[in-house]
C-alpha cells in the first residue's frame, strides 16, 4: 500500500465515522430541544442542497484537483458541525442556525461525494482500486453500524453539543490527510469551458454508457425499495416477529452481511462486474418477499442477510467498475447522476410508505417492490456491456462532440 492509498483510507476512515455521527447526534438533540416538524425541517435542509448541488459538483470536481476539491469539503463540514456544538452548548437552540448549517452540510457532502471517484482512480494504481473501493464499502459499513451507538453514548455522556464538536474534529482531522496527498495520476490541463457546456458534456458522455444508465436506474429502484423495507420492516418486525429485539436482530445481521459481502468482493473471481452487480442487487427482492409474507422470524433474518450481503458485494464492483470504464476527465459529471439518483430515491421511499402502507397494507408495496427489484435487475442481462470482462473494457477517450463543444483538446493527439 503506498503513502497516499493510506492517507486517503484513513481520511475517508475519519470522514465516514463523522458522518454517521451527524444524523443521530441532530434527532437526539432535536428530540429533546425541538419538535418533529423543526427535525423534519434540519434533516430536509441538509439533504436538499446536496441534491440539488449534485450536477454542479460533478463539473467542479472534473474541472479541479479532487484531493483539493474533497479537502475543501471536510474542512466546510467540519466548520459547520462546530458550529452545531457551539450551538447547542451555548443555548437556547435556534431552529434557523442548525437549518442552515446543516444546509452547508448537505453541500459539502454533494461535493465530497462527487470527487471522490476521481481521486481514487487519481491516488490508486488500477490494479489495486477493486481492494481499496472494497476497504472503503468495509469502512462506510462499520460507521454506518457504530456511530449511532457512539453518538448515543456521547448523548448520554457529555451532550449532542460535545457530539457535534467530535465530528467536526473528525472532520478536521480527515482534512489533515489529505494536505500533503500527492496523486500519481493527474489530468492534462486544459482550458476551463463554460459551465453549463461542461455539463452538457457530462450528460453526452453519461448517454454514451447504455450499462452506466440502466444500472442506475436499477440503483433507483433498490434505493427507493430500501425505503420501504427501513421503514416497513420495523412495524412487522415489531408486531409479528418478537417486538423490538427482533429488528434489532434482523439489523445486525444484515450489518454482518454487508460487510461479509463488501470483505468478498475483492477476493472472489469475478471477471464479469457488471454482471455480479446486478445478481448483487437483486437479492435485495428476498428480504422483501420475506418480510411482505411473513416469513418466520430465520427466514426473515437469512433473507435479510443475502440481500445486504449482495448490496456488499456489489459496491466495491461498481466503483470499480465506474473508474475503469468512464474517463477520468468526465468521471465527476457522469459518477453525479448516479449519486442523484441514489440519495433522492431512498427518501423518497421512506416518505410515501406509510402511506401507502397505511391506505393498502403492508403487504402488497413489500411485494411490489420485490418484483420490481428483481425484475429490473434482471432486464439488464439484456445488455451485451453487462456481460462483458472486466479484463477487455477499458475507458474510452471522450467522444469528439464532447471535446469540441465543450473543452480544450488536451492534447493534440487526443483520437479524432
């Protein structure tokens, strides 16, 4: 492992875990000084901006330095997430203050998510990105499982105020690593192009990928499954599975079959990615099915533990996939669409199904979803690009329309 393949693991090491930490450290201390609706409003202020900001930091992050451009990000979150400690310690909370920052939040993260592909296929020789996204995919899963329980903690301990303050220390600390990161691969410099041309440029190359668009809708539709089964799975589990220890259960053993999952990608002979990504993602129909029928509380639990298990090993394939297949010079733009898609569909599935639920049951949206799942992953054997080894793909210069509408030709070799 080079220098900067370890500064860039424990940089998005401290990232992740101060990550984690914001949502739990904002409802315990909502909950306490607030209602729902002021909750409800934070949260929403800092997802939001980052989707909207998405397409934006898709281009900056192809027009800038990604190390710079993620550098600038942790050091924006972790001013806003010291001021969120400053806040709550100092009291009384004002509702406007934390919407705000959580505001420049959401930015940041829409604009540290948007570079960080790049600066992976920039730090990381190609041959050795598949097991770094695969210990990235083990990092995000072990925050996502011990920073709520840290941030409870915390809570109990010392506070949200000194949890915030933590965070934005993390956040600190992960800027740090990222000062004398040195990436071995760099673009060619060109003259920046109008804004709006490179991002016309970013959709033409997006279009040029039929593989990259169909398995992001695919990604749409698990997400927005997820948000059904989060919010669903709960309820079910609770009423007819054992009460609250069940979930919890199910849960963390779902958390286990991430993570086994994302440990295998890097070690399993797959030579065809995009293939095992979709197989990947739909096993995520199991736990659907099983929580729309009922299962018995082992088949809930095994169900639960395939479908997470395939989500683990799909990430790191994707990523790597994503890094070898598009150019580096569009890899922002294009990475932007698929992290849109992503992050708005999850909530909205969250938001529509108790409602949905509440009007037909729970049943049938479980159900629907899992056909879904399955039957859009499954469209995408359809594609020859699906089927192909991940050893005779490579990325493919732009296309000229691109080049000559949008930017500089960086060299003047560049294929015509």
């Amino acid at each position: 492992m080079t220098p900067s393949t370890r500064r860039l693991l424990i940089g998005r090491t401290l990232a992740a875990f101060a990550t984690a930490l914001i949502p739990t450290t904002l409802t315990l201390a909502l909950v306490h000084t607030g209602s729902d609706s002021d909750l409800g409003l934070v949260l929403a202020c800092e997802l939001l901006p980052m989707l909207l900001l998405l397409p934006v930091a898709g281009v900056v992050a192809d027009r800038f330095p990604p190390h710079r451009v993620v550098l600038i990000a942790d050091l924006v979150r972790a001013a806003a997430q010291l001021a969120i400690g400053a806040e709550l310690l100092a009291g009384p909370v004002r509702i406007v203050d934390l919407a705000v920052l959580a505001a420049l939040t959401g930015a940041a993260v829409g604009f540290g998510t948007s570079a960080i592909r790049t600066l992976v296929v920039a730090v990381v020789a190609e041959p050795d990105r598949l097991r770094t996204n695969a210990r990235l995919g083990v990092v995000q899963g072990v925050a996502q499982m011990a920073a709520p329980a840290a941030a409870g903690g915390l809570m109990l301990a010392v506070g949200a105020g000194w949890s915030s303050l933590l965070t934005g220390v993390l956040f600190v600390a992960s800027a740090a690593t990222f000062g004398g990161l040195r990436p071995q691969l760099t673009r060619e410099r060109r003259e920046p192009a109008p804004f709006v041309g490179e991002f016309r440029a970013g959709w033409v190359e997006t279009k040029r990928h039929p593989w990259f668009l169909a398995s992001v809708v695919t990604h749409g539709v698990w997400h927005l499954a997820a948000g059904f089964l989060l919010t669903l799975g709960p309820l079910i589990a609770v009423d007819r599975l054992g009460g609250d220890r069940a979930w919890v259960i199910i849960a963390q053993v779902g958390t286990v079959g991430l993570l086994v999952g994302v440990w295998s990608s890097a070690r399993l002979p797959i030579r065809r990615p995009l293939l095992v990504t979709a197989i990947g993602a739909a096993l995520y129909a199991l736990p659907l099915a099983a929580f729309g029928l009922r299962a018995p509380m082992v088949v809930v639990t095994a169900a639960y533990f395939l479908g997470m298990f395939g989500l683990g090993v799909l990430t790191p394939q994707w990523e790597t996939t994503m890094q070898q297949r598009i150019p580096q010079e569009a890899l922002g733009r294009v990475g932007s669409f698929d992290a849109l898609i992503s992050f708005a569909a999850r909530p909205l599935g969250f938001a529509v199904a108790a409602p949905v639920a509440g009007a037909i049951g729970t049943t049938t949206p479980l159900l629907v979803a899992a056909v879904l799942v399955a039957a859009a992953n499954a469209a995408l054997l359809l594609l020859p690009d699906v089927w192909a080894t991940s050893a005779g793909v490579r990325a493919e210069p732009v296309k000229p329309e691109t080049d000559t509408a949008t930017t500089t030709p960086t060299t003047p070799t560049t294929p015509r």
